[in-house]
C-alpha cells in the first residue's frame, strides 16, 4: 500500500487514489490528419515497463486533482510527483 | 487419573485461579496463564491431532505461533467456533471447549491412519498423479477428496462476535517485545519518537524472560532478571505504547503493516458478549524495527513426528515459563548447545534426562560441562536412526554418525524415553522483513538467510537480523538504534556483558538411518506430511525451481508455512542438486504470517455495511407503499409496486398502460446530475458530446451522447442550458460517477485552458417524472400559474418555477415518447413533492411505477439503455443514430474513432427491432439469434438486449443487436431455445407512435 504524496493534499494513503495509465501521451490537437495507425498508436499503444515508468494518478477520493508520478514498477519505489502541466524531472 | 507434570511454579502461571475446560470431551485442569498446549501437557496428553494425509498419530511440538501439529478447532458446535487454532497459541479460560481436527471417529482411533500404511501409494505428487484420469471423474474424485481431508469445519452460522479496524499512525514500530525489541522500543520512544510495540504473545520478554543459562550475565545479574527491570521500566514513558497479544500479519509496502490486536479470545464467555473481538491495525510508521527472534529448527530423522517428540527450546519454555515438564524420561538430540540449557532446566527441577545425543564430535562450553558433571550421558557423534511409540514416543534408537555424517556405523543402542527435544540450530524469522519486498542472503557458515539490507526505514535487531549471542545483540542493536534513529546515546552504551555460548554447530540436514531412505519416514512438513524421500522423488523426476518442488510435494503449503521446516527443504534440496543453497533462492512467505478469521479482514463491513446503499428521498414512500425494490450500482431503485397480490408481469402491465393512458409517477432522483459552469461550458460540451451544443438557447435541453475515444458509446443523458455559461447535466444512474471522473480528466489533463467548473448534484435534488396525457393538469394544479402551452413551454424547455415557496427547475423532456416533465426541487422538498404530485393526480388515478416499467415504455419507443443494449463495443453508427453524431463539428471525443477501418465494417452488429411471429411469446434477454437452423457448427449473428411483453401493443417487443442487421429488416430469423426455436422478424426498434405524436397529446 503506497503512500502517495498529493501535490495539493501531501501523503495520503494509496486507497485515496486511482491509477490512470501511462503519462505524457497527449491527444493529437487534429485527430482527422492522422491515419488508422498513427490513431491507433495514441489509442491502445501504452508501455507497460519493467522499471521507471511515468503515470497519471487521480486523488479520486480527496481533492479530485490529476498529477504525474515516476514509479520504477518493479520495486515500487515512487521517485518523484509533479503537477499537470510540469516538466518531467530529469532521469 | 492423569498424570500431573507441574512441577515448578512460575510467576507466569496464577496456581490460585484453576480453570477447568473440555479436550475432545474430557475436561481437564489448568490454570490462569496456561496455554491449551501447556495445559495439556501438564495432564500428560501429547497426541492432539492427526497428519493431514497419513493421518499419523502427532503431537505438541512447539510452543509458538510456528506449531505444525497442535491444530484444534475452538469451541466446536458452536457459532464461535474456530478452525485451525494453535494450541500454542490458545490461553485457556473456564469453559473452554477444544477438539482435534482431522481424525474420525476420534484421535485415538482414526480410521484414516490406515494411510500410514499405505503410504507407499502415496508419494509426492499422489494427488496429481492419480486423479488426473479420466478427466470425467474428477467431481467424484473431488468429492472423496473433499471428505477425507480439510482441516477443521468452518463455523455454519454466523460469527456473533465484533470486530474492528483502527488506522495507527507512529514514528517508530517495534515489531516483537522480546530482548532486542524491548531495549529498541525503550530507546526510540526516550528519544521523542512516538513508538508502538508490539507482541504476539501476552507477556513480554520473548525467550530471555525464562533464560536459565547460570552463565550468562548482564551487568551482573542474570538475562532474565536484568530484563525483566527493564520491561518495569517501560511502564510511564509517554511516548510509548505496547499492545500484547498482537500479531504482525502483513508487511506490505511504504512501512504499512496490518497487525490483530486479540481482545477477548483468551476471556470467558460472559466477558466476551458486546466487546470487540480483534481489532485489525493498519499501521503506518515511519521507521519499522524488526525484532521477530528466531525459530528453533527440528533435526530431519526416521519417524521423528511421533507425539511426545518435540523442539527442545519448547520443553525448556514449558519447564520454564510454564512449570511443566513435558516428559518423565527424557532425551535430548542436538547439533548445537542449546539443548543443554533445556536438559538442565529439567534436571534442576527434578526431572529424569536419560541422555543428550549430540551429532558434534565435541563441545567445550561451560554448561555442557555442567550437563556432564550432573551424569547425563552424551554421544557424541550419535544420531538417532528410528523412534518407537505409536501414541507417544516410548523410546529412540542410536547409531554412531560417519565422519562426513552421510551414514550410520556400529551397534543399534535404544534408549527408552517419553520425550525427546530436538534442537537443530535456530533460523532467524525473516518472514516480515520478506514481506516488506527486501531480499535476503544466505550464511554459508551459519546456514541461515539473513536480510540483505538495513534501510533507513527498516532495521531487523536481535535474532531475526542474525545475531544470537547476548553480547552480539546488544553491541549491533546500540550501533543500529544510533543510525537509524540518529541519535549519541543510548542506554545500551555501558552494559557489561558476560556470555557463555558457543555458536558450534554441525548441520546435517537429513540425518541418516540404517534403512534405505525408501523405508524411513524423516519429516520436513509436518502438517502436509511432506518426508524428505518426497522432495527427493521430486528431483528425481525432474523438479529443479524451488517453488515448483514446494507445490509438488506440497512442502511449506500448509497453514503455518513451514516455518519450521522449510530450511531442511531447501537444505536437502540443494545438497541433492549439487547446489549452493545461496542460488537455490527460497520460497515466498505470503501474508498473513498467523491466519486470520474473515471477522477481523472485514471489521464493521458486514450485514448492511457490507455494501453503501444510496436511497432516494422519496425512498419511505415506496417502503410504506409496498415497493419492490432493485439495486441500480449502489441505489436502491423501486422496481415496481405490486397491488392485490400482483406478480411483478401483472404490476407492470397494469403500470405501463396508466403511464400512457393517463398520467404515471417515477422517483427518476438516482440520475446523475453534474452542474458545468464557466465561459467555455459550451465549447466544452462541444467536445464531449456528439452533437452540437453551441446554439442551444438558454432555456432549453438537449439530449447528448458520450462516447470513449476508442468510438464506442459510453453514457447519454439531457444537458439543459440554465444560463449563458451554466448548464445541468443529467448522465445515467450507474455511470455518473465515472462520467464526472472522465470529465474532469480531460479538462484537468488535455484541455486545462477552458474555463469550467464541474460539481457533481446527484444528491442535492430530488426528481419527480410526470409522464402521459394527464401530466400537464397534474404540473396544472400544483403550479397554476405556470404557462403551460405549447409556445411558451414546448418539448425539451425548461422553466424554473415556485411550488408555494419551493424553488423547482421543471423539463419539459420524456424517456417514454409521452408528454412529460421532471421536476427537480431541493432533496429534502423530494417526499414532499411526491406527494403533492400523488395527491393532485389522485383524481386520474395516478399511477407510481418503477424502474421495469420504465424500462419496458421506452422500449416500445425503441430508445436504448446504455449498459443494456450497449456493452462498450457499439458505436452511435451501430445504435442507428447517426442522426445525433454531427458531421460539421471538427471533433469530439471519439469521433477519429468512428472512421477507423474496423468501426466502418458493414457487418458490425447493429441495434435492430425483434418482433416475435407469436406475439404472445416473449424472448429471453440475452438469447441467441440465428438466421440458419441445420448449420453445424450455427453461426451466432446477434444476441437480445431488451424483451418485453407490451400492454400498450398487445404483443412481445424486443431489441437485439445483430450483425449486419441494419439492412436486414423485414428478414425471419430464429432464436433457438432449449426446447424450441422461435421464429422471429428484424423490425424498426421504435415500436411505438413512430411519428411522436404522443410528445404533445
Ligand atoms: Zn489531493
């Protein structure tokens, strides 16, 4: 059970929160330049990393905010939180 | 008349407070500080239970949380009853009730332990091996298998008892009170940090409590009495907290532990009614210090399960701690010196030692010195090859070991003997630590795992970090405590220390015998009769990963875990395999490190707190008025309300032709309602819905559908426009809060420039539908003066409007092609409203339904049900409403998606009308549907999504989603059933008033 520190809350428990799957994929701004499968790239293709990956996370039970996290996903040690719209820190 | 083996008296043990209670229906004596097992012991009873697959006569062998054998169920018969219990772990109180578990008729006569002789048809992997042909019979198989073994019988009713959950929040939690973690808990919580302790058993002190070494010493006085004046000292520091009898179950990550508090399992009846019986901890600490000990390791010999065979630190602790001598003659088999301690406990106190068995060639300490001044004999360089006693061991027999311990020379000597301690060496109980996902290392000199790492948030001290001698603990504990802590001085800094130990030891992992491995029985897991021939046949066919021969052999899989033996798994392991047991790995310890009851994992989330159910607040009418109700995600919805004994299909026909006829009544409150706000609410709907939303004027509503961005319908709804930059929402019941998630995901994500505000409204309205002819009298009365007509309040308007003084939003919208309204006013107004709206409508017998009739009207009107006729993989296209996806917008969620190769095949399925030829029959929802009747194998084409029989048709309607079924109307088809198949037609879905006239009658 992490403990996840919210950017607007700080540590809350991890059961405050819901995973949202790979960060840094952003919508295509013209979704009907793009062909089938520069579409379908941004619609299914998701990493799914042994190591440190860069996620979205929801306080879904506290303040509703999204941010980012970098997790190594094979010992779960979360290595930094950052706010929508920042910079990934450097690895 | 039972023997009575007390024989000293402990400060442990109230001698003055008797409590009588039952074993397997004979009562027994103890007294106040017993356990069940020690209790047991001192009227001489060892055989408690019977092996899980031989059904071997077995008995106490240790006095812990680790015991294999003594497994009783608690309280039989009873609804407190409880399987699997330690009878080590039980403390006895008046009237408690004990039984054995796998045995019948009983444990002396077990008709099971005719496997015992059978047993060589029962190698590793018997079950496996066995059952696997033919396929077929595995239920009948199942069945025997089901009766013959399990541990113990689940209670049948339900638990009477209270349990809870408690977060805990600390600096520093010491897990185990014994030495290591009383002097951490007391340096940590003088430093200022906030520190919880915590310990299985119901005193503290662990084993040093009831030291007896006469040679060890700190600071002058004896291990023992030197803690047991730190322990008083622990009382008054404020910053501490102790919590005995709680047991660490789970070490999971981020330093969150879950730990069961015991509150009453050791009190008797009367004192147990309306308290909390466990307690689940979640603790989260900030820095955990891990002083779990060591568990002592049995030897691996022929027939070394016997009852009265037991870990010789356990017949030191009954001696000690308990006063009870667990045998009259006794004999102790040994690799180290540990054993000695406990041969002297008995012997100061009286008791018969027969020998000391010993598989060194020589120990030079200063108490097996002792041991031989007092005239026990040693043999040296001895192993015990076979052990007799069926019930109870009554004697061992010795052969001199070989040099490289490989075999057995010389002369058979027996020994006869009522209890043998077996001490093989000690092994750092690292359960936790591995919990807590850090690794570990192998000693190769020690031959123990130990943990790899001390981290800034987690030290192991004491035994369980691999320190064992006094002196070595307390030196390693002062240097740790300082680091981790951060801290100069502790109260460790000028201890003196004087020890006596030796850490010699030879480690023979099986021992051998003078028959061939094939004929002896050399247990490993004793509560899943695993031998080690079985791990052994397991390398032999092939079995190599350790987890693979663990499930094979079923080593270590029982309900303690092998605690005990799993080290001489590996051990045999390796040495087979020519390996180092240091690559071999281990096997993962899973939480919980004791079972748990289901009570003490679900707390107070039980009965009616199992699941939140959300009510309406209209909900005390529909009870008063007889409702019956469905659960909708967590609402309780009402379904329909029967009269004069109507069925649910007489209540709904009755109910569905009211609400075209004359006016009908639905509590709609459960729809999701979300309130948009700011200067970009248009462009935001925009882009969520389907259709255009930027002319619709305020005051107005429009209905809208959502899709995914993979193109596939995802919830609908009205939006109507309050103001200029103001909207309400409406989503489906089920889908709102997950509506309200994606929502804002995009706009906190994607689009974080656009000025909207989202606030979810369910709750804070109540809605009334008014649906059929005789609505608009009924809004006529309640509001009289309100414009009613056509121009001023058309189909899909909204007005606001005052019901006497209570503000209410009123649409003009319709889920039933009538002409309707919903009236929204303030939830706590909603049973008011309600019957202000009954009462009004009395005089055209207004007509309350539920969910099925609203289900079954717009049916007939051919609207969908997202989450019925839609499962997440039919697009707009495939609904057949192209008509609401816009063509001029550039984009929405979603809309790529509709162009994609795959969402423009003609052959998708496609939401079509199904009309039976007899109307009279009603399909199944969920039924197949075919178009060929002699194909083998038939091609499914489609499935029902709605079926109904409809009052206002006179005929069965059904909705189907079927492929390619868009260009199919007017075709037969079938639906083939179990007994029939029943011949059907693709009709339009809107079965009802196809030209919405019905909207404005
Ligand atoms: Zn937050």
């Amino acid at each position: 059970m992490f403990l996840i520190n919210c950017p607007y809350c700080g540590e809350r428990d991890q059961q405050e929160f819901k995973a949202g799957g790979e960060a840094h994929i952003e919508r295509p701004k013209q979704p009907t330049e793009l062909s089938d499968d520069e579409w379908a790239e941004y619609l299914f293709m998701r990493k799914n990393i042994k190591g440190v990956q860069f996620e979205r996370w929801n306080h879904a039970h506290g303040c509703r905010k999204w941010f980012n996290m970098v997790r190594d996903t094979s010992n779960d040690e979360i290595k930094a939180i950052y706010k929508m719209g920042e910079k990934p820190p450097s690895q | 008349m039972t023997k009575n083996l007390r024989v000293k008296s402990s400060k442990y043990i109230d001698e003055t407070n008797r409590i009588s209670f039952k074993f397997n229906g004979k009562t027994y004596r103890g007294f106040k500080g017993d356990t069940l097992a020690s209790a047991l012991l001192a009227n001489d009873v060892h055989l408690v239970g019977r092996s899980f697959k031989y059904h071997r006569p077995r008995g106490i062998m240790t006095s812990g949380s680790e015991e294999p054998n003594a497994i009783v169920q608690i309280n039989p018969g009873t609804n407190r009853t409880e399987p699997n219990v330690r009878a080590t772990e039980v403390e006895i109180y008046e009237g408690l009730e004990a039984s054995s578990q796998n045995c019948w008729p009983s444990v002396e006569f077990d008709i099971g332990g005719i496997n015992n002789f059978l047993s060589p048809f029962f190698p590793a992997g018997f079950y496996y091996k066995t059952f696997m042909w033919p396929a077929s019979f595995w239920e009948k198989y199942e069945f025997f298998i089901r009766h013959s073994a399990g541990l113990g019988k689940s209670p049948t009713s339900s638990d009477p008892d209270i349990y809870d959950h408690q977060n805990v929040h600390c600096d520093v939690l010491v897990v185990g009170a014994g030495m290591a973690g009383i002097l951490a808990a007391k340096n940590a919580s003088k430093n200022n940090f906030k520190t919880l302790l915590v310990d299985e058993k119901n005193e503290l002190g662990g084993s040093t409590i009831f030291e007896n070494n006469e040679f060890n010493k700190i600071d002058n006085k004896s291990p023992s009495e030197w803690l047991k004046k730190e322990i008083e000292e622990l009382k008054g520091i404020k910053n501490l907290e102790i919590k005995t009898r709680t047991s660490v179950a789970a070490y999971h990550q981020y330093n969150y532990l879950l730990a069961r508090e015991n509150l009453t399992d050791h009190l008797e009846a009367k004192y147990k009614t309306n308290k909390i019986r466990q307690r689940l901890l979640k603790i989260r600490a900030k820095k955990v210090i891990l002083a779990t000990g060591a568990l002592e390791r049995p030897l691996i010999f022929n027939n070394n399960d016997r009852p009265g065979i037991m870990l010789s630190s356990a017949i030191k602790k009954y001696s000690e701690f308990y006063g009870v001598a667990c045998g009259s003659k006794n004999v102790f088999f040994t690799n180290n010196d540990s054993a000695y301690e406990s041969a002297l406990s008995l012997y100061d106190k009286g008791i018969n030692v027969e020998a000391v068995i010993d598989i060194r060639e020589q120990s030079e300490s200063k108490i097996v010195k002792k041991v031989k001044e007092a005239g026990i004999k040693i043999y040296w360089s001895h192993s015990i090859v076979d052990t007799a006693g069926y019930k109870r061991l009554n004697s061992v027999s010795i052969m001199k070991l070989s040099n490289d311990g490989t075999s057995v020379t010389g002369s058979k000597i027996s020994i006869s003997c009522d209890c043998l301690g077996v001490a093989g060496g000690w092994t750092p109980a690292v359960h936790l630590y591995t919990q807590s996902g850090n690794k570990l290392k192998f000693d190769e000199e020690k031959k123990i795992f130990l943990p790899k790492q001390n981290t800034f948030d987690q030290i192991s001290v004491g035994s369980c970090g691999g320190d064992f001698k006094i002196d070595e603990i307390i030196n390693n504990l002062n240097q740790m405590l300082k680091d981790t802590l951060n801290i100069n001085k502790t109260n460790l800094d000028n201890i003196k220390v004087e020890i006596d130990q030796e850490n010699s030891k030879r480690n023979i992992w099986l021992l051998p015998s003078d028959k061939p491995l094939g004929k002896t029985k050399p247990f490993v897991d004793y509560q899943n009769d695993a031998t080690a021939k079985d791990i052994k046949l397991a390398l032999r066919e092939g079995f190599r990963s350790i987890e693979h021969v663990k499930r094979y052999t079923t080593t270590g899989m029982g309900t303690d875990q092998g605690k005990l033996g799993n080290m001489h798994a590996l051990g045999i392991i390796a040495d087979t395999a020519g390996v180092k047991m240091g690559e071999l790995g281990t096997t993962t310890f899973r939480p919980p490190y004791t079972p748990l009851t289901f009570g003490t994992i679900v707390g107070r989330n039980v009965g009616k707190f199992f699941d939140i159910f959300r009510r309406t607040p209209m909900n005390d009418w529909h009870v008063e008025n007889k409702a019956e109700f469905e659960n909708v995600g967590q609402w309780k919805r009402a379904w329909y309300y029967p009269i004069n004994g109507e069925t649910m299909h007489q209540a709904v026909q009755r109910e569905s032709k009211a609400a075209r006829e004359s006016v009908g009544i639905l509590d709609a409150s459960t729809l999701g309602k979300i309130d948009i706000q700011g200067s970009d609410a248009s462009e935001f709907l925009n882009r969520v819905y389907t259709n255009a939303w930027s002319k619709l004027a305020i005051g107005k509503c429009r209905y809208g559908l959502m899709l995914n961005e993979d193109g596939m319908v995802y919830d609908d709804g009205v939006t109507t426009r309050l103001g200029e930059n103001h909207y309400i929402m409406t989503t489906t019941t089920g889908g709102a809060a997950n509506v309200l998630g994606k929502l804002e995901d995009y706009l906190q994500t994607e689009w974080p420039e656009l000025d909207v505000y989202l606030t979810s409204v369910t709750d804070h309205y109540a809605t009334v539908s008014l649906c059929g002819p005789n609505s608009k009298k009924i809004i006529k009365k309640i509001i009289p003066d309100l414009d009613l007509s056509d121009e001023n309040f058309p189909h899909m308007s909204f007005k606001k409007a005052n019901i006497g003084n209570i503000h209410c939003r009123i649409m003009r919208i319709s889920f039933t092609g009538e002409h309707s309204y919903e009236i929204n006013v303030q939830a706590s107004y909603g049973k008011d409203l309600w019957e202000k709206c009954m009462d009004a409508g009395k005089e055209f017998n207004i007509t309350p339904y539920g969910t099925e009739t609203m289900h079954l009207l717009r049916a007939e009107k051919g609207f969908i049900i997202v989450g019925q006729d839609t499962d997440g993989t039919m697009t707009p296209i495939d609904l057949q409403m192209n008509w609401i996806v816009s063509k001029k917008k550039y984009d929405f969620i979603g809309k790529r998606s509709l162009y994609r190769s795959d969402t423009m095949r003609e052959d998708r399925k496609q939401l079509v009308g199904l009309l039976t030829d007899d109307p009279n029959i009603v399909l199944e929802e969920g039924a197949q549907i075919v178009s060929e009747l002699d194909q083998s194998p038939i091609e499914m084409l489609g499935h029902v999504t709605s079926s109904y029989f409809s009052p206002n048709l006179n005929k069965s309607i059904a909705l189907a989603v079927v492929r390619g079924g868009k260009d199919m109307m007017g075709k037969k088809l079938f639906v083939p059933m179990e007994n029939k198949n029943i011949n059907v037609t693709v009709a339009n879905p809107v079965f009802y008033d196809e030209k919405n006239e019905r909207l404005n009658a």
